[in-house]
C-alpha cells in the first residue's frame, strides 16, 4: 500500500494520546480500565502491525476504528464543552485524538481505494523481435 506509513504514524499517534488519556480519566472499576487500555492501546498497536504486514483491508479496519474513535471524542468534547465535565487536559487530547481519528479516516479511506487500483495478474511482456539470422523473410 502506498500511504502505510502514514497509517502507521496516526496509529502510533492514537496509542501515545491513549497512553496519556487513560491515566487522565478515572475508571469506575480495574476491568474498565483494562478494557480502555485495549481499545485506546492494543488496537491501534495491532493494526500498525498488520498494516507494516501489507494486509490491505487493514485500511478499512483503520476506517472503522477511526470512525468510532472520532464519535468518542465528539460525544466527549460535546460532554465537556456542555458543562459537565472539567475542561483542561481531559478537552485537549481528545481534540487531539479527533484530528488523529479524522485523518485516519481520511488516509485509511484513500489507502482502501488505491489498494483496488494496482493489477493483480502480471502484465504481459511485448513479443520479442525476430532474429537477424532466422529465415523468416518479412
């Protein structure tokens, strides 16, 4: 694929900005926290791996994380903005989360369509002059 690096960087991005968020906002009990810790960590890790593999429809797969990691981060600004929450850290990274969910659908999307466009089969070589020395006259 031709933007994997890019996927990779956003995703290594979302883990950094899940590593700071999960230790900002307390969870009510261990196995929520572990729980978030998965899906603001572990994903994004294991979609870097298998988009550095070459997977292609890992590109959809960033699609979709991106797509519910961005309604998280709006529900969240919405919350925080609405009053009932405190603003500081907790609004800036999830605004910094919303850009890189944003650009992982953006980027993941074109990845996903560029993937249709290159040939599968090989493509055939031009036949190969005749030789000077063969008998056949032209």
């Amino acid at each position: 694929m031709r933007y994997n690096w890019t996927l990779i960087g956003l995703l290594a991005g979302l883990c950094l900005v899940g590593a700071t968020t999960t230790q900002l906002t307390p969870a009510a009990t261990e196995a929520g926290r572990v729980g978030w810790m998965l899906y603001l960590m572990a994903i994004p890790a294991v979609l870097a791996g298998l988009v550095w593999i070459g997977w292609t429809w890992t590109a959809m797969a960033c699609v979709i994380y991106g797509t519910v990691g961005l309604a998280l981060d709006l529900a969240t600004i919405a919350s925080i903005l609405g009053g009932q929450g405190e603003l500081g850290a907790l609004l800036l990274f999830s605004a910094m989360s919303g850009l890189l969910n944003f650009s992982l659908l953006i980027f993941g999307g074109r990845a996903f369509l560029h993937s249709f466009q290159r040939t599968v089969l090989p493509v055939s070589h031009p036949p190969s002059p005749p030789s000077p020395s063969s008998s056949a006259q032209p």
